[in-house]
C-alpha cells in the first residue's frame, strides 16, 4: 500500500492520478471534503502526531509530501512529525519531495529542507530523496498587452512541470530500484526572451520587478543560479520532461 501525505494539495492529486491504476493508494488529507476521489482518503495533520500515526498505519510506502508552510521552523517541525509517525508504525520506505541544493545548503529556502534530509537519514527508514526544482507551472510565460516581460537577463530557468515530477514519484514509489537513492530534479532549461520568440510575441527586460517572492527569484535566475542541468528527471520519467516552449505553444490561445 502507498500512502500519500497532503495529498489534496496540486502535487498529491497528480501523484495520485499517476498510481490509482498501478497500485494500492491512500490518500491521507487535513480535510476529507478535499480529499481526491476514488481512492481511499485518511485524515492526516503535520499539526497532529496521532492522526499521522493512524493515516501511515500498513504503509508499505509513504510518500512524504513537503509541507507548504513557509516559517522554516514550523515546516520542519511538520516534517519531523512525519518522519516520526512513520518509524513509529514501521512503513516500509519514505520519499519525501525536497528542493534542490537541500543536501549542501542548511540555511534560508532549503533550511527546513535541509533538516528533514538530515532527520530521514537519521531515521534508519529505507528513503528516497526527490529534490525538487521551482515548478514550471508558476512561471507560464503570459503575454500582456502583447509583449511577455522579465527580470530574468535572458539567463537559463530549469523549472519543471508538477504533471512531470508526480509522475516521476509515482514511478519512483513502484519501483525498488529507487530505494537509498536522492534525485536533482531539473527540467529542460528556457529561457523567457526565447519563449516569447517561440509565441511570435517581443520580449523586453524590466529593470525594477515589483517586489516580492518572484523579484528575489529573478535575481537568482539573473545570477545563473537556476541554470544547473542533471539528468535524474529524464531518467526517472523513462522520457524527456516537458519543455516550457513545448508547453507555451500547445496552450497558447490559452495563455
Ligand atoms: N518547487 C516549487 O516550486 C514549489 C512551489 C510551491 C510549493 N512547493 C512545495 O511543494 C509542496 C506541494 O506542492 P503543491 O503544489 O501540491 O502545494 P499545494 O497545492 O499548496 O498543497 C499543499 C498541501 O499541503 C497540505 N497541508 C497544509 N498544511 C498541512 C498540515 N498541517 N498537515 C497536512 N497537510 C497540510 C494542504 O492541505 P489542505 O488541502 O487541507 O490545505 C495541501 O494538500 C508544497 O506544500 C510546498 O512545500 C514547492
């Protein structure tokens, strides 16, 4: 049986639509109004060690899936309740949707990453580490009043598709081979200017993004920072991933 963490959430419910023929799945939810549907759901709170505890209850794997708080303390906190709920009941194999960089950097965004690889090590528990890039889906290119603008410099973003990184969980989860194993995912580099050239759409640079999250992204892309290539998504997935390009022109009147 593989049980799957936070599973109402964007990722959960395509990991789910990737297993529900493969495999025994049960999706373990905050809320069982928005648990997805065909598959059995349990309740599961990062805030409730005991209701963790039943929801892995006979999990031959458990899917761990990051927590979406943003405090790196609490995020951790939710994660170690996990892990500790799984040693408690025995499951069988944890792997648990990290973030890149999160084995070599303990501070700021992979903080609390950083801690739950440390804490599954440490667990004893056979694991699989799937450390996740930025997703595609929050960087879709949208063109407005005609042109698609950044802050990019041009420079190389190796985002991936969620629909791409569930799919490659769901293999990794029905597949031993994967056990003791931790993954860079990164999808198909892109860059903005040349997807607006694929869309026939101009490109221009902004110099001052309003601030906020995707302003301090930005300065990361501009820096090269998200321009690290591995090849563990393609291998995983048994194909090439998605590509931005690929992806902007088949939803182009959509965009
Ligand atoms: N790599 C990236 O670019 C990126 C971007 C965004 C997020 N993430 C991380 O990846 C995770 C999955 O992404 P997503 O797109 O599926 O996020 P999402 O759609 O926001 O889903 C978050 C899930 O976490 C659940 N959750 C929240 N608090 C919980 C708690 N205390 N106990 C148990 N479950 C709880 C939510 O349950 P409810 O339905 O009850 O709210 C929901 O199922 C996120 O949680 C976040 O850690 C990564």
């Amino acid at each position: 049986m593989i049980v799957i963490s936070a599973a109402s959430g964007a990722l959960g419910r395509l990991v789910i639509d990737n297993l529900r023929a493969r495999a025994a799945v049960v999706a373990v939810v905050r809320d069982p109004l928005r648990a997805p549907e065909g598959v059995p759901a349990r309740r599961g709170d990062y805030d409730d060690p005991a209701s963790l505890r039943a929801a892995f209850e006979g999990a031959d794997r458990l899917l761990l899936i990051s927590s979406p708080e943003l405090d790196p303390a609490r995020k951790t906190h939710h994660h170690l309740a996990a892990i500790t709920a799984a040693k408690e009941v025995g499951v069988g194999a944890i792997a648990f949707t990290s973030f890149l960089d999160a084995d070599t950097t303990a501070t700021g965004m992979t903080e609390a990453y950083h801690a739950t690889e440390r804490a599954i090590l440490d667990s004893g528990l056979p694991y699989t580490l799937l450390r996740h890039p930025f997703y595609s889906d929050a960087f879709l290119p949208q063109p407005s009043d005609g042109e698609i603008t950044s802050s990019t410099g041009g420079r190389g973003l190796n985002t991936a598709f969620r629909s791409d990184l569930a799919a490659a969980a769901a293999n990794v989860l029905t597949n031993d081979d994967h056990l003791g194993q931790a993954y860079n995912f990164t999808g198909p580099l892109w860059n903005y200017p040349e997807v607006a050239e694929a869309l026939g759409v101009p490109y221009r640079e902004l110099a001052n993004p309003a601030p906020g999250p995707m302003s301090w992204i930005s300065a990361q892309v501009r820096a090269g920072a998200l321009e690290r290539q591995t090849p563990d998504l393609e291998r995983v997935l048994g194909k090439p991933a998605e590509t931005m390009i690929s992806h902007a022109l088949s939803h182009q009147r959509t965009l």
